[in-house]
C-alpha cells in the first residue's frame, strides 16, 4: 500500500518534467531570437558605415538587410508583423531593381539582369500575398 503514493508521485513527476524543460526550452529559444536579431542589425548597420567611409559595397548593405528582415519575418508572432517585415524585403527588391535598371541603361549590366531582378521583386510580392492571404 505504500508503493502507490510513490508511483502517483512518480507519475506526477514524470508529467511535470517535461512541461518545466519546454519551459526553459522556449526562454533559451527567445534569447537566442533575441541575439541573432542584434547580431543581424549590427551587421546592417557595419556594413553600410564600411560603404559611407567608401571601402564597402552596396550589395554587402543589400544581403545584410535581406538577412534581418527576412528573419524577422520568419520568427514574427502575428500577421501584421509578418506583413511589415515583408513590405520591407520587397521595398528593398524594389530598390535594387532601379539600381539595376539604372545600370542596364548605361550599358554595365545586360537584360537577364533585369529579368532576374524584375524575378526577385515579384517572388517578394508573390510572398507578400500569400502572407495577406493567410
């Protein structure tokens, strides 16, 4: 008789656990959300004070934005947040796209070029539907 309010602790136990390890799980999960989201923004930000002293590039600004905001989006909570961060990658491809046509037009880049980044422009758009859709 005295085995069983051992096994019922035991069993209590055995359910317990689990929920107490999810919970440090998902703070450790938030920090390093957290961390990755300053380390993103720290490189956007070295990235274009290397092309404002003149010794970066513009395409080294254009991926690191790519990356933070692109993140953001993938880990974004609600919708509105998934929205704005997306408007942002197509505003950035959008952007990109005016340099390239710029480009085309003084003849250092060709047409597939612009097809490709005319591409990336409405894949971005497309996304952003599909997030508006959801």
């Amino acid at each position: 008789m005295k085995t069983a309010p051992v096994r019922l602790l035991a069993f209590v136990a055995l359910l317990i656990l689990p929920g107490a390890a999810v919970l440090g799980d998902a703070a450790a999960h938030a920090q390093l959300l957290k961390e990755r989201d300053v380390v993103l923004a720290q490189i956007v930000s070295q990235e274009e004070a290397r092309v404002a002293s003149g010794v970066g590039d513009e395409g080294a600004v254009f991926a690191a934005k790519l990356a933070l905001f692109s993140f953001r989006r993938d880990v974004a909570v609600t919708k509105e947040e998934k929205l704005k961060q997306q408007m942002m990658i197509v505003e950035l491809y959008e952007q990109k796209l005016a340099v390239v046509k710029a480009h085309a037009a003084t003849g250092v880049v060709g047409s597939v070029d612009v097809l490709r980044a005319t591409d990336a422009v409405l894949a971005a758009k497309q996304l952003l539907e599909e997030i508006k859709g959801d």
